[in-house]
C-alpha cells in the first residue's frame, strides 16, 4: 500500500514534491502531488463543508475521499493513516451527482448558518430595545427628556 508523508507549513511550496502531503492550517488548506503519479497539483480546502483533516499526532487522515474529477486521471482515493487508499473509479453520471450533492449540502449548511445568525440578530436587537427602554427609565433619560421639555 502506498504511503505519504505530511508536513505542516505555514504557506503550500510552489513546488510540490511527490508523496508529500502539505498542510497549511492558517490557510485552512492541504496539497499534495495526485497520489497516481500524474502531477497534477490537488488542493483540498479544509471547511466545514469540504474537507476534514484528522491529526493523531503521527498520521493525518482526510476526508471525504479525493476525486480528482477534472483530472485527466481522473483518480479517486482515500487519505487514511497516512496510506492511500484506492476507490474505485466513478463515471460521469457518478461524477455529476456527486457534485450536485456537494452542492447542496453547502447550499443546506450555509442557509442554516444564515437562519442562525438571523435568530441571533433579532435577540440582540430585541435586547438592546429592552436596554433602551430602561436606560429612558434611568436617571439618564430622565435628563434627557427634561433637556428636551425646556
């Protein structure tokens, strides 16, 4: 079984150097050379919608698996433990109805943060209508209002 090896970076080499897996967790990205040898460089964008990378302290781990559709390859495979992994082969029909549904469940996760923030948005704005409200109550609005009577 074929392994790679990773290195954590602070920026992705421009060059990368075959069975090399490059992290660069202040970019939230991972690159390596495609694992089938073609060279072709594959940057995996560590998100809460795309990939996920587990460190163990001694091996790294991503996933979903890495489909490398718009390769000429068109490689598919697993990084696990630091070994690759070989999945079989997709066809188009596979490909494009992988893609839709990476498509929708970012559209679903981006929407529920969108919900959520709205909800919290409304919560902060309900309770600075409540601070108001007491602060017009206060000794401070009370001035002010007599200010404005004059």
């Amino acid at each position: 079984m074929k392994t790679v090896r990773h290195e954590f970076v602070e920026y992705i080499p421009e060059k990368l150097e075959e069975g090399v897996v490059y992290i660069s967790v202040s970019y939230g990205t991972v690159a390596h050379s495609c694992c089938c040898g073609c060279g072709m460089e594959v940057s995996t964008p560590l998100s809460p919608t795309d990939w996920k990378l587990t460190y163990d302290g001694e091996s790294i781990s991503l996933y979903p698996s890495i489909g490398n559709w718009n390769f000429p390859c068109k490689s598919h495979y697993w990084i696990t433990n630091n070994k690759i992994r070989w999945a079989g082969q997709w066809n188009n029909k596979e490909i494009k109805e992988g893609q839709q549904q990476d498509r929708f469940e970012k559209a679903v996760y981006y929407e529920k943060k969108r919900s959520t923030a709205s909800k919290e948005d409304r919560k902060l704005v309900e309770e600075t209508k409540e601070e108001s409200h007491v602060s017009a109550n206060g000794i401070w609005g009370k001035l002010k209002k007599w200010l404005a009577n004059l």
